[in-house]
C-alpha cells in the first residue's frame, strides 16, 4: 500500500517537475492532472502537501472576455473548468525529494514528454492560425470580386457614399491594405531605423571615441541588403538623426569597400548619433 | 530729384563699400594656432561648451598641478574649426595663462621625451607670444615675485639697510644707527608690492619697475635671488638643474640676459659633475622633470596641443602611416606615465581617428580613452566639433561682414548680414557639411553679389538678380532631384560671367605670400636673445624638411642632385647637439656624397662641446657621412681656442668638414618650412597633393640650398 501511494506521489512530482506552471491536482476527462480523481490519488495528494513537495495555487479568475466567450472556445472552457479545480505546483523540498527518490534520468524523460506535448500543441495552434488566414483570403477575394461589381455600377462620378467603398478598393488593390494602416514597406523602414539608432547609441555608450564604421552597423542591423541599409542610412541623415562621416585615406585602403556610401561629394563610412 | 540721391541708396552704397573693402570670406582656414585672422573674425558662442571643457581641463592642472597627465581628443572634421578653437583657448581672453606647447612638427626619428622637451624649451625660449605674452617673461615674473618676496622676508634688519646705500652723510648716520627706517620701509613696500597678484592684463617688467622704484638696482636683486635659491634648493642632481633654471629664469627678467637659460637648457644640464654618467634617455628625462616642477610650483598648467595631426604624422607621403601613427600615440602614452601633470591635447581629423586609433595596441586605446572628470561638466573623454547650427552660422556670418558695414554712417538700417538673405544663409547652413565649406560658399555668393553683375545694369536689379539666382549649388540634399538619385556630386565651372582674360575676382592662392608671412612670423619667434639657441631641434627638423622636400620635388643645384635623405639622425648621447639631417647628393654618372648637415647654434663654452659632437659623427662605424656641413650663425663664424684644436685635428684625420655662414632670415625659412607645407596643405582641398615647390624652394631659398650642397664649380 505504502509503495503504490509512494509511486503515485513520485509520478505526481514528476509531472510537476516537468511543468513550468501550476497543474490541476487530479486529473479529469478533459485534462490529465498530477493525481488520479480517487480516493488513493486524494490521499496522495494530502500527504504531499502534509509534507511540503506541493503547494496549492490559487487557480486564474477568469476574464470578462472569457466568460463571454468572445476569444474562442476552447482555451475558455479548459479555464472554466479549471477554475474549480485545485491548482498544484512543485516546492524545492519536493524537487529534491524527487531528485533523492528516483534517477535524474527518468525526470528528463518526463521533460522531454512534457516537450512533446507542448509541441503538438503549438503545431496545432498553427494549424488553426494557418485555416484562419485561408478563410481571410478567400474573404478578400469575394470581397474584391463584389467591389469591382460596384465600381463599374457607379462609374467614375458616381454618389459621394462610395468614396468609402473607393478608397477600400484602392486599399485592396494595395495589396489589401486600408488607408489608415501602415505600409509594410514604411514599417520596415521604421524597424530599421530603430535597430540603427539603436546600433549606433550602444556604439557610443559602449565607451569608444571613434566613429562607427558602417560594417559593423550592418552586422548589427536586421537589413536584408546593403541597398536598403544605405537607404535607411541617407534617410536618417535627412532626418538629421545621425552623422555620415567620410572616409579620408586613399580610396583603396577602405577596408571593406561595399558598405561605404557616397554622400554628397563624400564617402562616407562612419556615423555617429545626432544629439 | 538730385542725381546723387538716385545712385546712393544704402544697398547700393553698402555694395559699392564692400566692393571696396574687398570679400571678407577669403580667410576661409586657420594656418595655425597663432594665425591672426582667427582674432579678427572671432565668434565666443561658437563651441562655446566645448571651450569651456578644455579650459576646466587646464584647470584641473592649475589647482592640483601632479595630476596625472592624460589626454583629450579633440575631434572634428577637415574644416570643422578645431584650429580656431585651438587659438581661442591660447591667444583668447578666458581663462588664466598657460603654457601653451604646439608643436609644428613630428618628429618620428626621435625618441617621443626628446621630441617633446625641445618642443617645451623652444615655446619657452622662442619669441611667440600666447594671451599677448611671451612665456618666458610670464614665467620668469611670476616667479622672480615670489623668489624676491621670500627673499627679502628673509633678510635681518641689517641686511634689508645694506640694501639701500646711504650716500654721503647718511653712511655716517647709520653707523650711529640713525636713519634706518627709511630703508625698512622701503623694503616693505618692496615685498607687498611682489605679493601683490600682477595686475590684469599681465605686462612684462613689473618686477624690474617695482625694484626701481623701491631703489634697488636689478643686479643687486639678482645677487638677493640667487642666494636664496642656493640657500633653499638641494645639491643633488634635480635641484642642481633646478637652481640652474631658477637663477636663468632669474636673470632673464631682471638683466634681460636669456642666454645663461638657453645655453644650460640646451647645454649645461648635460655638463653637471655626475658621479655616474647618465644616458641620453635619463638626461632627457631629468631636465624636463625640473622644467616641469618648476612650472608646477608656480601653479603654470603645461598644456601639449598637437594641432591638425594629419599634417604632423602623413607629413612625409612615402612613410608607413600606421606606423608613425603607432610611434606617436605610444609616445605620448610613454610621456604620460614618465611626466605628471601634462595635458596632452589632440586636435585630430575624425577621419584619421577614425582609420587609426582601432588599430592601436589595445593598452594604449585604453589610455587614450581614459575618462577625464571635470566639476561642472561632468566625464569627458573626447570632444566633437560638429557643424554649427543655422543661427551660429549667421553670427559668423555678421562677424566677418560687420567690420566692412560698420563704416556705413546708417549701417543700423541695413540687414546685418548684407548682401545675403536669411534664405541664403539658411540654405549653406543646411547643405554644407563643415564650417569651412560654409565660408567657401558663401566667398562664392559674395562674389557673385557683390562683383559678379557690378558692370551692367543697376544695382537694384543686380541685387534682385543676385537674391534670385545666386543661391549656391547645394551638395547634398536637392530636394528637386528624383528620388532614385542618391548623390550628386557638383563639378564647378568658372563663373560663367568673366570674359577671357578678365582678372577673377576670386581670390588666388599665392603660395609666395604664404611663405612670406609664414617667414615673418618664424622671424619674429627666433629675434630674442636665447631663441635660436632653444629652437636648435626644431631648426634641425626644418632642415629635414627642407631636404626632404627638395629630394621629393626634384631640386637641383648646379649639376647636383638628392638622391636619399633622411631627416633627422640622432647619434652619441648629447640630446641636443647630436642629431644631423643626412643628404646624399649625387651628380650624373657619378657616386653619391654622403652628406652630413648640422647645426653648430653652441656659444660660449658650448661651442666647442657642440662641435666636438658633430665631428664625432664623421667618426662612426660603418661610415654614414662623407662630408659634413655645420650651419653657423654668420656673427660668430669664427673659431679659436678648443674648438680650432678640434677643427684641426678632424683635419690632419682627413676629414671633410665645411663652416656655413648662416643670417636670421635663413635659420628663419628652415623654421618657416614645416608650419608653410602645413599650411598650403591645409588651404588645399581635399585629397589635393601639394604643388611642386621646386622653383619655389629654388627662388626663395637659393643660397640656403648652395650651403647644404656639395660645392658647385663657377
């Protein structure tokens, strides 16, 4: 009797164990839990506590927006249903307990089993995101097909209500993007040069007197070529956030040609934060 | 309506003034930190801060003077004013005196301490003044004050009436112990008027002038001084240097006799009766750590500002850059840890920084970069000169046009920045990279104001011609361009107005009015007595330079030619008189003459210690030189005593030596050479090289280069 209760309690801290949060303390239909819903499991659970391995978390109130079932099924009903059920979480003293009782070994398997199961969840998660894209397009495209019915309907002088109409369309053929929404162009300009001010302050506060040589701003920004590297570089200078020094030796002595930048009469291959 | 009254509007009057007074815009560059036009177009607000971080930097060596020395770069692009902001701290009005060091050459052949303490003894002794004063008078006054001060506080009451014979009577009076409180009273009076802080702005001779009017004869002082420098300095070694400088220091401002301080800083500090016989290295460093304490005591900050150091390290073309880069920084880095309370200035093009400095041992990056805490500012551990904004850039703009629309008895009434308009200015603010691309285009906007339609039509549809057409091509930043074209560059053509053969208004570089000036001011630095003497390395490295230049520019005298040179061979262990500028000169179809060219400045009892060195040189194994050539001040060419026996033994030995009689004038060109190169190269765009100076060299230094030649027949 005292084994079965000992492997219960040694199973249950070991899927504690490999759990980053807190997990329902018996198991259900719909969710397994640290112990079995019986009166062995129950009693295994008691003594866990009695002894410190676990601690009981109080479970997550549940959200307007849950409750009103606005965010998706599923996730939403686990939650109701977790929110009566205790909540346990593994203590130090249980871990080392765990660590005394069984080999290491067998923890990590628990871990990598663990891993698997987050992993089938995220695969379907992808899943689910990937349908729900394939329904947006196919939206779009009867969208589309009903606005080009109405443009040709109402011509090029048609009633003022269909300026809304019109500049959804245009959206549309923008490649589905409304006026209000930013270009993703534009987006990755700002991207860039958030990531090259940033390169460029850390270079400052690193301690260094001299100027940033542009290779090195390159490696440290996400650009996918040294074209738009050298736009976001003209741009920033435009926008009087940043110095473009030149290089002053002989031409042939630049170290690495590629990333210098002919600005003005200048070549420059170096900058520096504007303050 | 009167005729006159048509013609004469302001503007047109102003136009017609300008036109007259000539473009203020022509000064676009410092040549150097002592070039005068700095002064006359000085705006304070420009880097205004960052004038104050260097002044508190010279601060902190005022107040606490064995600070450890440390560096600050100073950076900035070509053109972005750092020469000025140089100037402004040595010659401007804020903050107390200094010492300001500017070495106009590099000297990579020596070591980096030598280098540097001749630079020190030549600023010391030289002619130059810094804040309207010679060094060596602000120096020697403040510190025959104090010397005098405690010296007379220390005299009984017999000694203080021993002071001021009585005449006559009065000697009679005295010995009966009668009419001694004049003399104590005048004695007072003496020592409050030296403790007295010098009256602002500092003017030499204070202390004479207060001697004179106390009644003691400057002779007398000198004896009072230099017995309580014996009786307070130590006989070792460094107060035995100390004692030397005191007392040259001591003579120079009370007898106006600077030559007893030149020949010990140059001479005597090798001579001392040493038990053990230093190094060159350890002479070296004993001397400048005397000179240093000395300055130290008087609360003088030493401040070394090496200005445009692309000039002073790519000075020589063919050299290995990173080399001599390396060789200097480590240098200083040296200095740093071998002398306290130097500051060491950097004024560097951001560029050369830039290429040179991440490739430095990483210990010497870790010195240059060491922070530098200064009350009130802060931690600093560069500066950065950028491009001024818009309205700085009118205020230079007033400042040069000012002095010319000043004369205007209504002046009030015009736009202060006549003939331009706020969008003229605006527009050069916004599109030109530096400070001087400024200047420049706005020379050229004044031109074409002011000049470029002055010979037809009238002056109101000039001025409105000029306001709508005259904007400068911008470089960068054309906002009418397509939006593919990222960078334009602007070839400019000659103003399209001028006929052929008409004069450009523009004004032309002449290289012959350069050396000029650039001979009158190195002139002016070498006329003080002990001068020449102190400026010994600094004319040896002009002689370098020279000959280096002629080799690079393909001078010839006579049939002669340079085939090698090398500018400066230090050999022996005297620090200043062994060095020679090696040249070989070679005929056709013949073998080239090793040539060793000397200064022999050595007076007194130098002379003969001065050429017994350089003789040595024809001594050496293997032989370097074949001949050698001493260049010599023309007042004192002939030799006698020792220094005839050491001439005549050299030849009974069968050696090839020849005396040069050289004037001021031609010791002045070797010492002009370094600053004019410099200063072409620095009015030059770009990337431009220099011009052949061949025939310049040929016109103006013909006689000078006879002299370091082999003899040429007829």
């Amino acid at each position: 009797m005292a084994d079965k209760s000992n492997q219960l309690v040694l199973t249950a801290l070991s899927r504690a164990a490999a759990t980053a949060g807190a997990v329902p303390l018996y198991g259900s239909k719909a969710q397994a839990g640290l112990f079995p819903n019986n009166a062995a499991g129950k009693q295994a659970a008691q003594r866990c506590q009695e002894d410190g391995y676990l601690c009981l978390v109080p479970a997550p109130e549940a959200t307007p927006s849950d409750s009103n079932g606005e965010t998706g099924g599923a996730i939403t009903l686990v939650k109701k249903k977790t929110a009566n059920v205790p909540l346990g979480a593994i203590t130090e003293k249980g871990l080392t307990y765990l660590l005394s009782q069984v080999s290491p070994r067998q923890v990590l398997e628990d871990f990598v089993r663990a891993l698997e199961g987050r992993q089938n969840q995220v695969d379907a998660l992808l899943h689910l995101a990937r349908q729900v894209q394939q329904g947006i397009e196919a939206m779009k495209t009867n969208v589309d097909k009903v606005l080009q019915q109405i443009c040709k309907l109402e011509g090029p002088s048609g009633p003022g209500a269909a300026g809304h109409l019109k500049a959804l369309f245009a959206g549309f053929l923008n490649d589905g993007d409304s006026p209000r929404s930013t270009p993703p162009a534009a987006t990755n300009d700002t991207a860039l040069h958030d990531t090259l001010l940033a390169g460029l302050t850390r270079w400052q506060q690193s301690g260094a007197t001299e100027d940033c040589p542009l290779p090195h701003l390159y490696r440290q920004a996400s650009a996918r070529s040294i074209g738009q590297f050298h736009d976001a570089l003209r741009q920033l200078h435009e926008l009087r956030k940043i110095y473009l020094h030149p290089w002053t030796g002989p031409l042939y002595d630049i170290p690495e040609p590629p990333y210098a930048l002919l600005i003005g009469h200048e070549i420059a291959y170096y900058a520096s934060i504007r303050k | 309506m009167s005729t006159a009254a048509a013609v004469h509007t302001l503007p047109e009057r102003a136009l017609e003034l300008l036109r007259r007074t000539g473009n203020p815009f022509r000064n676009y560059f410092a040549r150097n930190p002592d070039d005068e036009v700095c002064a006359l177009y000085h705006v304070p607000e420009l880097f205004v801060r960052e004038r104050e971080q260097l002044l508190s930097v010279v601060d902190l060596y005022r107040y606490a003077p064995t600070t450890h020395s440390e560096v600050v770069p100073v950076l900035g692009s070509k053109g972005s004013g750092k020469t000025h902001l140089l100037h402004s701290i040595k010659h401007g009005p804020d903050g107390a005196w200094q010492l300001l060091v500017t070495p106009g050459t590099y000297q990579r052949d020596t070591d980096f301490l030598e280098y540097l303490l001749f630079q020190l003894i030549d600023t010391l002794l030289g002619g130059g003044k810094q804040k309207n004063t010679r060094p060596l008078e602000y120096i020697g006054e403040q510190l025959v004050r104090r010397l005098l001060c405690d010296a007379l506080k220390g005299l009984s009451p017999q000694q203080r009436l021993d002071l001021f014979p009585a005449p006559g009577l009065g000697r009679w009076a005295r010995r009966l112990g009668l009419g001694g409180s004049q003399a104590q009273e005048r004695t007072q009076w003496l020592t409050e008027s030296l403790t007295r802080p010098c009256p602002l702005p500092f003017q030499a001779g204070s202390v004479v002038r207060a001697c004179g009017e106390a009644g003691i004869e400057p002779a007398k002082a000198l004896d009072l001084v230099c017995a309580h420098i014996s009786r307070i300095e130590k006989h070792d070694t460094a107060g035995l240097m100390r004692r030397h400088i005191l007392e040259g220091l001591a003579r120079a401002v009370l007898l106006h006799d600077e030559s007893e301080l030149a020949s010990f800083l140059t001479y005597g500090f090798a001579e001392l009766d040493f038990h053990v016989r230093p190094t060159r290295q350890d002479l070296v460093l004993a001397l400048f750590k005397a000179i240093m304490q000395v300055l130290q005591e008087l609360n003088v900050p030493v401040v070394v500002a090496f200005d445009q150091l692309e000039d002073l390290l790519l000075a020589r073309r063919s050299d290995d850059s990173h080399r001599t880069a390396e060789s200097f920084f480590a240098g200083i880095v040296q200095a740093m840890h071998q002398i306290d309370g130097i500051s060491f200035l950097i004024f560097a093009e951001r560029g050369l920084w830039n290429r040179f400095v991440p490739s430095l041992d990483g210990y010497i990056r870790d010195r240059l970069n060491n922070p530098i805490h200064l009350p009130n500012h802060g931690t600093i551990k560069t500066l950065r000169l950028e491009a001024p904004p818009l309205d700085l850039v009118r205020r230079i703009v007033e400042a040069r046009l000012r002095p010319a629309l000043e004369k205007l008895s209504d002046c009030a009434d015009l736009s202060p920045i006549f003939p331009f308009t706020e969008e003229q200015i605006a527009l050069v603010a916004r599109t030109e990279p530096t400070l001087r691309d400024m200047l420049q285009q706005f020379r050229h906007l004044f031109d074409r104001i002011v000049y470029g339609a002055s010979e037809t039509g009238d002056a109101n549809s000039q001025r409105k011609q000029g306001e709508e057409t005259s904007l400068p091509t911008p470089r960068i930043g054309d906002t009418n361009l397509p939006p593919e074209v990222k960078s334009v560059i602007v070839v400019e053509t000659p103003t399209a107005g001028l006929q052929q053969g008409e004069e450009s208004p523009l004004p032309t570089l002449r290289v012959g009015d350069l050396w000029d000036q650039e001979l009158r001011t190195a002139r002016r630095k070498l006329e003080p007595e002990g001068a020449l003497t102190g400026a010994t390395r600094e004319l040896q490295s002009g002689l370098g330079t020279f000959l280096q230049l002629g080799f690079e520019h393909g001078v010839k005298v006579g049939p002669w030619r340079l085939h090698h040179v090398v500018p400066e061979w230090t050999f022996g262990e005297h620090p200043t008189y062994g060095v020679l500028t090696i040249a070989h000169w070679v005929c056709k179809d013949g073998q080239p003459w090793k040539v060793g060219i000397g200064l022999f400045l050595g007076r007194g009892p130098a002379k003969p210690r001065d050429l017994s060195t350089k003789l040595a040189a024809l001594e050496v194994e293997p032989s370097v030189i074949d001949h050698l050539i001493l260049l010599r001040p023309e007042d004192d060419l002939t030799l006698s005593g020792k220094s005839k026996a050491l001439w005549q033994e050299a030849e009974r030995r069968g050696r090839h030596a020849r005396l040069e009689p050289v004037s001021l004038d031609g010791f002045a060109a070797l010492s002009a050479l370094p600053r004019f190169v410099a200063s072409l190269t620095e009015s030059l765009p770009e990337g431009q090289p220099l011009p052949n100076l061949a025939d310049l060299l040929q016109e103006k230094c013909e006689k000078l280069l006879e002299q370091v030649c082999m003899p040429v027949q007829g």
